[in-house]
C-alpha cells in the first residue's frame, strides 16, 4: 500500500500482480490497481482529470491524460471517499507508476493532487542485491 497526502486529501493506491491477464513468454505482464481517495478536509472537492507517468523496467516512460477516473469526476464532500480499480499492462516484469489528479475546490480554486509513486513487481522479476 502507498500513500500521499495533498491538501487534506489522501491517496493510497494498493497494486497487484494479475498472473491470468498476464503471458511472461509473450512479454506482457499486467497489474490492477485499487486507487481510494479520502477527502480529510473541510471543502468540498471534485477530481476534474488525472495524469499517470508510468516506467517500465527499460526506463521507457508513457504518459497517460484524461478527464476524471474510470468515466467519473467523483465530488467528495469532507469525509468522503471514492474508490477504484483500473490497470497497466508492461512489456516488463516491472515499472513504477505516478502522478496527480487535477482537483477543483468548491470556491472553483483548483490544485493537483499527488498520487503517491508505487511499484509493479510481479513474481517474474528478480530482485539482485549486491
């Protein structure tokens, strides 16, 4: 589990290896991915969009930019939360993923949030420590 707290709003997102959605001999491997997003402040907020920078383990990055999650712009009033699950296939054992989503407060303030970096390591990769 990874977390991050952005101006009262935390994120954790818990990754997880999908052996059945992967094929290591053809080199694609896939994870899923549980975001929840937990409004700790006193302002009502709505997420407007979300950009995820994604490294595989060759050091190629994609970028990826969208409105909402999962066709969502969740509003969170304080106390609230909104959960979900979405994926990434890698050519890769493994990589990290990050970002931010793009938050508007109810005065229309807006301001990013940060997704915490977090690591998809599936049972195919191994790990050397020197």
């Amino acid at each position: 589990m990874y977390r991050a707290v952005t101006r009262q709003i935390q994120v954790t997102v818990t990754p997880s290896f999908m052996e059945e959605e992967s094929s290591p001999e053809k080199g694609r491997y896939f994870w899923a991915y549980t975001v929840e997003i937990v409004n700790l402040g006193s302002e009502t907020v709505r997420l407007r969009s979300r950009y995820w920078h994604i490294r595989d383990g060759l050091g190629r990055v994609q970028e990826v930019r969208g409105d909402g999650v999962v066709g969502k712009q969740p509003r969170l009033r304080p106390g609230e939360r909104f959960e979900y699950t979405s994926g990434c296939p890698l050519e890769t054992p493994q990589g990290i993923m990050e970002g931010h989503y793009h938050m508007e407060a109810s005065d229309g303030t807006s301001f990013e949030v940060e997704i915490p970096a977090f690591s998809l390591d599936s049972p195919h990769f191994r790990r050397v420590v020197h």
